[in-house]
C-alpha cells in the first residue's frame, strides 16, 4: 500500500510524524507522503520540519517516508505562488485541499490547482470535465479518497477520470491511527467509487511511480 494524503499534529492529525510512518509501515505500508495542511501563515514552519523527520526515518526504516503538503483553503491566485515556495523548501509532493462536497473551499481552487502544476487535486468533488481534462495535459492526479465525507465524490471522480485518462491514486487522508488501511479495505474503496480491481492496481502503480521519481 502506497498512501500519498496524510495528517500529522503539526496540523489537524493525531500522530507524530514518527509515529504516524511507524504505525503504516508495521502494516504493510511501502510508502507514505506526509502532507499537514498549510497556507501562507505556516508554510515555513510545516514543510522544513516534516523534510527533516523523513530524512531521519529514511535513514532507518524501510518504510520511504515522503516529505509534503496539502495547500488548504487558500485563495486561488495564490496557489502557485505557495506550491512553487513548498517546493522550494523541501516539499516532494504538493497536494492542494480540491473543492470537496462537504467543505466552503473557495471556487476556482480546482482549476488554479491544476494551471499550477501540483502533484495530487486531493478530493476534487464535481470536478469539471473541462478541468479533468487539463488535468491529464497538465500531468495533475486526481484523488479517490477514502475519507468520510470527501469521499461523497468518488464516482464522480472516476468516471470523468476515466473519461479523459486522467491519472488517479487512492489515499486515506489519514488524521488518526484508525485511518490507515489495509490493501483490501483500500480496494473496497476503489470498487465502491464503480473502479475495477485492475484500475485499483493501475492507481497503486501510479503512486509507486511517483515514490520512485522522488526517491
């Protein structure tokens, strides 16, 4: 299990970092992004701490722990600005908080979000096709989540990914312990989003590219 959307205490999760890559590797993990929520109030704080914890466990354990961040209710216009300034400063992987069904995320976040080149569109809700399509030129995911709530969208996700073979990954959006997943549960998700077990695979397959160009 490869999981890109996770949560420390350094924003709204439970875990320390350590913690957090302990409990997912003694579950099978092969690797976990940790990407805490941040806007320009904390952006210098999160990714340089979270970069340094992941060179330290990289050092030890198995597990490939990938230092990021989920860009989260911030204005539009300033979504590149903050990806270029995450990368900057240690991000291996960008996520922007997409225009989930069950939270007020500014409209336009999608679209800008994709203009900009970040990695993962986390939970995009009613994402255009307009936009799904950008987003196979652009090389942005898209997230099928497996978080309550955000995961209201996921068949809308899939068919409109699979419409324009626009690339998907499966993340947990991990913020406590029981969280974390099993590869079976997470293949749950995916059938229920209307996914075929090969397409389950095929967005594992993308997130394992993706460890391996950052490694």
């Amino acid at each position: 299990m490869i999981d890109l959307h996770t949560h420390t205490l350094f924003s709204d999760g439970e875990l320390l970092p350590s913690e957090l890559v302990r409990r997912a590797e003694t579950i099978g993990y092969e690797a976990v992004a940790l990407t805490d929520h941040a806007d320009s109030s904390n952006l210098d704080w999160v990714v340089p701490r979270l970069a340094q914890v992941c060179r330290d466990l990289n050092l030890r354990w198995k597990i490939r722990a990938i230092p990021g961040i989920e860009l989260t209710h911030v204005p539009p216009e300033m979504i590149a600005l903050l990806a270029a300034k995450a990368r900057s400063l240690g991000a291996l992987i960008v996520l922007v908080h997409g225009e989930t069904l069950v939270e007020p995320v500014p409209p336009g976040t999608n679209r800008k979000a994709i203009e900009a080149g970040v990695d993962i569109l986390a939970h995009p809700g009613l994402i255009t096709e307009e936009e799904t399509g950008l987003a196979r030129e652009k090389n942005v995911v898209l997230e099928i989540s497996a978080r309550k709530g955000h995961s209201l969208s996921n068949g809308h996700v899939a068919r409109t990914a699979l419409k324009f073979g626009t690339a998907l990954v499966l993340n947990t959006d991990t913020h406590s312990p029981d969280d974390l997943t099993s590869r079976e549960r997470a293949s749950r998700v995916a059938l229920g989003a209307g996914l075929a077990m090969d397409e389950f695979e095929r967005m594992q397959q993308n997130a394992r590219r993706f460890v391996a160009r950052v490694a």
